[in-house]
C-alpha cells in the first residue's frame, strides 16, 4: 500500500524487480502516480493491482475508505461502483454495455507510460481520472493516447472524478466536451460521473480484473481482485 502519490512513482517502476513480483506477487494498492506501477506490473507480470487509498492521504481518514479496502483485499466479492449524478463528468456518456478487463486510472500518468510502461488496451475497460489540470493539457494527453494507438481495441471507457479542473468559461470547452469530443469517435460504451479517483472516501477497485459497464444501469461491476 503506498503512503502517498508522487512523481517519484515513475523512479520507482523503472527499477522494479520483475522477476520477483512474478516469484511472490504483492498487489499494489494506490492511485494517481501511483497509476504507473499499476500499469507496468501488469504489462510485465499481468499482476493485478487495487486502485484505492493511500495510507497517508488525508482525504482517505475515516472508516468508509478503510472498509473498502478490507473488503476488496480480504473478501472474494465483486464490486460495483455507481454513478454519482452529481459529479462533474456524470453527463459523459455513450450508450451500452461492455466486459472486459479493467485497466488505467489517472489520465495524466497513463499519457506518460506511453512507449515504456503501457500495457496493451486491446480489450478492456479503461478508467480514467484527474486531479489539477487544465483542458489544454487533458486535450494534449488524450490527443496522444488516440494518436499513439494506445486507445485502439478498447471495449470501454469509464470515466471517475475530474476535480479542480479550468473554471468554464463563455465560448470555452468544459471538462464534458472534451471528453465526448476525445471519448465518443472511439465508438465504444462511455460511462461518467463515477465517483473513483481524487475524492473523499475513495473506493477499492481492482485493476486487472474482469469488469462490466453498464450505462443503462449506470454501473462499473469489477470482480474479485483475490481469490
């Protein structure tokens, strides 16, 4: 479990010893930079992680964040994430339904993996979330993604929280229209406004597991990270 986020994640994942998470595999727990070890321990053990609570994150205090963690590491049960209308990026959405595994996190960081620690997508749901950023810079990252091929094959996206974005302004793009702009050509089932990434009391997903989006539902369904 990680104390903290933190661009030192990236230091951290290019010297990892491979051979030995593949001899005793550890699931990582921990999201935003954090991210890159979730995604280069797949790429190269397929060792499945658990995108949730940072031991020394303040917004994390509480019982309902520790609750879920404990369940997700110690009870083999699915869990199923509902939208939250409420949130920023609830209006974000391509109806359907999709399975697959379920890959990503922060959107910033899985940009950066791009050429060294990105998994193959062909396949899976990925979840994307940000914290701080601009539209410009989101539009960038996404631009890469779709221009790399990284996001080719995807059976789904999922979309968390987007918080302390740009102020919208008149005649500017909101955090919505880049996101239907970038997501929707992809032609796959897009689902907004779950609440998953930088907010208080975050939920225990499991990265690497089987998932399904149901938009009609308004659901993400992961199974059992352990067994």
């Amino acid at each position: 479990m990680a104390t903290r986020g933190g661009k030192g994640a990236y230091r951290i994942a290019s010297g990892l010893d491979f051979a030995a998470a593949r001899r005793d595999p550890k699931p990582p727990v921990g999201f935003s930079d954090i991210t890159i070890l979730h995604l280069v321990l797949w790429q190269r053990c397929r060792l499945v992680g658990f995108h949730g609570p940072h031991a020394g994150w303040q917004e994390c205090d509480g019982s309902q964040a520790a609750e879920g963690l404990r369940r997700a590491l110690m009870q083999p049960e699915p869990v199923t994430v509902h939208q939250d209308p409420d949130e920023l990026t609830a209006k974000v959405l391509v109806e359907g339904r999709a399975m697959g595994v379920l890959m990503g996190g922060n959107l910033d960081t899985i940009g950066r993996s791009v050429g060294w620690a990105c998994p193959s997508f062909d396949g899976t749901i990925l979840l994307i979330e940000d914290v701080d950023k601009h539209i410009g810079a989101m539009d960038r990252t996404l631009t890469q993604l779709l221009e790399s091929g990284c996001l080719d094959g995807l059976s789904g996206v999922a979309v968390g929280q987007f918080i302390r974005t740009a102020e919208e302004r008149p005649g500017r793009w909101s955090i919505v229209d880049l996101l239907r702009d970038r997501l929707a050509p992809l032609g796959v089932p897009v689902l907004g406004g779950l609440p998953i990434g930088h907010g208080a009391h975050p939920p225990t997903i499991p990265l690497g597991a089987e998932a399904a989006l149901d938009t009609k539902a308004r659901t993400l369904t992961i199974e059992p990270g352990v067994r």
